[in-house]
C-alpha cells in the first residue's frame, strides 16, 4: 500500500512540474522560438503599422526585426500609446489661376472695389471670355484666364416666357442704338447672342423710355440682384460703355444655367 501511494506521488509531482514549465515557455515565448527556429512555424509578419520611421528623411524605412514580435492579440496599453503612427504624404496640386474661386478671395487678381464676388463654374480658356453666371446675375469678364472686370447683370425673369437658357457660343454683332420692338423700350448698347423661344437673346444696357432729356430706366435695382428681363443680359449703361470700348464681338462667351425655379408662363406680371 505504501509503495502504491508513493507512487502516484512521485507520477503527480512530474505532472506538475511538467504543465509548469510548458506554461512558462508559452508566456515567454521561448516555445514559440524554438519552434521558429526549427521551422515548424512560420515566422509572423510584422504589421504595417509597426514600420519603424526613420529619423534621417533620406534613410529607407526598415522594419522592426521579425525574431522580436509575437502575435498579441490585446496589446498593453503603455505599447500603444507609444506606437508612432504611420506617415503618409499628401499630394495637393498646385490651384491654376483660371481655375480659382473668386469668391472666397484665394483669387490671385487684385481685389475688386466691389462688395460682393462671383463664382466661376468653367474654368475660361487663354485670351478674352465672358462669363454670365445666372445664379449670382454677374458677368466676369476676362483676360489671358485673369479677372478684369464684374459686371451686374439682370437676366430673364424666372419664367417659361421669359427665361434666359444657357448657352455657349460667341458674341454676335453690335447692333447699337435700337429700340425694341412692340415697346416704348429704348437701349444705347446692344449686341447680339443667339435667337431665343420669343426673339433674340441680346446684351444690352438697361432699357429706358425716353421722356424729353430724361431717361426712365426700367428696373435698374435689379441689376446684381435678381433676374428681371424679358431674357436678355441687361447691363448698366456705364458697364456698357466700357463694354463696347473692350468690343467683346468675337469673343466666347458661356451662359450658366439658372437653378431657381421656373415658374409657368400665366404667373408672369402683365406689363
């Protein structure tokens, strides 16, 4: 009895000192190395975000040595906080010239006296274009992909009958002095654009009718607020003086869309 029992003592005491030296090689590592090393496992890939950075900018980057990582699926907090992220480099192209908002005053031309700015939807090409932005009723005139004038403007009154397209095309010819036709309407400065639904789409200074040596302009408050014509480009008469000195005859032109809401032809004001 007492050599049976000495026995499975000795066997216990083995076991126990057996699992405890398993479960010490386990958290050291030291199985998992031996393993390695042997070949019976593979070696863990380091994490990307593990790369160690170097300090000189012009050294590549290496990796931290493979012998020294082992799989961790919680991670201490102390390592971490410690961890250096990962630097990745940002490539901001360099903002052209003709292609900058106005706006938001990044515009490399000199500022303009005006108090308001106007945003240019397409990027204008070298040389001379005008720009009619129906949404902020501005004409931006340029030169050589430069700002060189804003002008107010007044487009076509939101309405089936009246509204101006957009459009793309070229100034027409100067048509001058004319008065309008089935209207008491007069402009000094006209040019032509394209025929429209109901007549000619034109830019012109604000119509008047005249009364002795007085002119009585027909909504100029409107100009730079809101649209107001019967689908033309109305401009202030001194804006169309200088236009006609820049003669924009020839010259591209492109008309934004509109993306108020159109409303039916019988909601019109009678006039």
């Amino acid at each position: 009895m007492n050599v049976k029992w000495k026995r499975c003592l000795v066997v216990a005491c083995l076991a126990l000192v057996t699992f405890s030296l398993w479960g010490f090689s386990i958290r050291s590592g030291l199985l998992w190395g031996l393993l390695t090393r042997a070949g019976v496992v593979d070696t863990p890939p380091v994490p990307a975000d593990e790369m160690t950075a170097p300090s000189n900018p012009h050294m590549p980057v290496t990796k931290t040595s493979a012998a020294r990582v082992f799989p961790s699926p919680t991670p201490s907090p102390m390592a971490t906080a410690t961890r250096r992220p990962t630097a990745t480099a940002t490539l901001t192209p360099t903002p052209s010239a003709q292609a900058v908002d106005v706006l938001s005053g990044r515009d490399p031309v000199p500022p303009t006296p005006l108090a308001w700015r106007a945003l240019t939807l397409t990027p204008p090409p070298e040389g001379r274009y005008l720009v009619v932005d129906q949404d902020k009723q501005v004409m931006i005139v340029y030169e050589h992909g430069r700002v060189i004038r804003l002008i107010p403007v007044s487009t076509g009154a939101p309405y089936e009958n009246s509204f101006t397209p957009a459009w793309r095309g070229v100034v027409g010819p100067f048509w001058g002095k004319a008065r309008f036709r089935n209207s008491d309407l007069w402009a000094d400065y006209i040019w032509y654009l394209f025929p429209g639904p109901a007549g000619s789409i034109l830019i012109h200074s604000v119509p008047y009718v005249p009364n002795g040596d007085e002119k009585i302009y027909d909504r100029p408050e409107a100009l730079g607020v809101e649209p107001a014509s019967k689908g033309c480009v109305r401009i202030a008469p001194e804006d169309a003086q200088w236009l006609a000195a820049w003669n924009p005859v020839g010259v591209p032109i492109e008309i934004t869309p509109y993306h108020g809401v159109i409303k039916p032809a019988s909601e019109a004001p009678q006039n």
